[in-house]
C-alpha cells in the first residue's frame, strides 16, 4: 500500500517553452489575420513552477494581443509576431513584432490603460525586470525574471 506521507510534496515544475507556444499559437488562431502574421519562436526548454507560469501566461497574453490588434490592426497587415524565450541564471522573455511601433510617449502603467496596467501587474508578480525598445521598427518587450 502506497504510503502518501512518504511522497515528496514539491512544487512541480511545468514546461514554459511548450505552454507560451501552444498559448500564442491558440490567441493567433482567434484573430482574422489571413494568415498574414508569421509566428516565429526561438524557445530554449525552460521548467518552472506555477506560481510562476500563470502570470506569464497572462504577461504573454495580454502582449500578444495587444500585438496583433494594434501592430496588425488589418486582417491584411504583413507582420512578424515573435516570441523568445532563454534559459539564463534568469529567464529572459522578449515579445516582439514589427509593426509601426509605439508611439514616443507610450510608457507602461501610463494613462489609463487597462492592458497596460495588467502588464505591470503580471510583471511585477514575476519579479521581472522590463526593457521597452522603440527604437527600431515595432515594439520589443524584454522581461529578466527568476525561474522560480
């Protein structure tokens, strides 16, 4: 008979690679882009716990979205959405697309936007560092968080 005191409660890790893809591929499915939108990933094989997937879940989420509704705004717009992710001493988590980029006065959790404010929100849940480069075509967000 299977003793339940004597199995290890830890937390189980989860592969973060795998679950942004098939979530990014899901959200892209949802919108009318006429398959002009290339989904590219470079994901290295990264497992964490849940604590930690579920804000980036909703990090990656909300920055897809807002991706493909403002940087493809038309269902004919041509545009790379891609989604990096790296195995470092931290994780490094870049969502980026080349549309028309942001405007110069964008800043998160800045007037009152909501998906703004969820950014910032699942952002700091993850303890994460933010780079926002405007300065090339499209918008690049770069998130440095501990693995768990």
């Amino acid at each position: 008979m299977l003793n339940l005191l004597q199995i290890p409660l830890g937390p189980s890790l989860l592969q973060l690679d795998e679950y942004l893809q098939e979530l990014v591929e899901t959200i892209s499915s949802t919108f009318v882009t006429n398959g002009n939108v290339e989904l590219v990933f470079y994901l290295d094989s990264v497992r964490v716990d849940v604590d930690t997937v579920v804000p980036c879940g909703l990090l990656v989420n909300e920055l897809v979205v807002n991706a493909l509704k403002h940087a493809f705004p038309e269902s004919d717009s041509k545009g790379t959405l891609s989604v990096m992710l790296e195995d470092q001493k931290k994780v490094k988590l870049t969502v980026a697309d080349d549309g028309p980029g942001l405007s110069d006065d964008f800043k998160l959790g800045g007037g009152d936007s909501l998906g703004s404010m969820l950014i910032e929100t699942f952002a700091a849940q993850l303890e994460a560092e933010i780079t926002l480069d405007k300065a090339q075509t499209g918008a690049v967000f770069t998130y440095i968080f501990p693995k768990n």
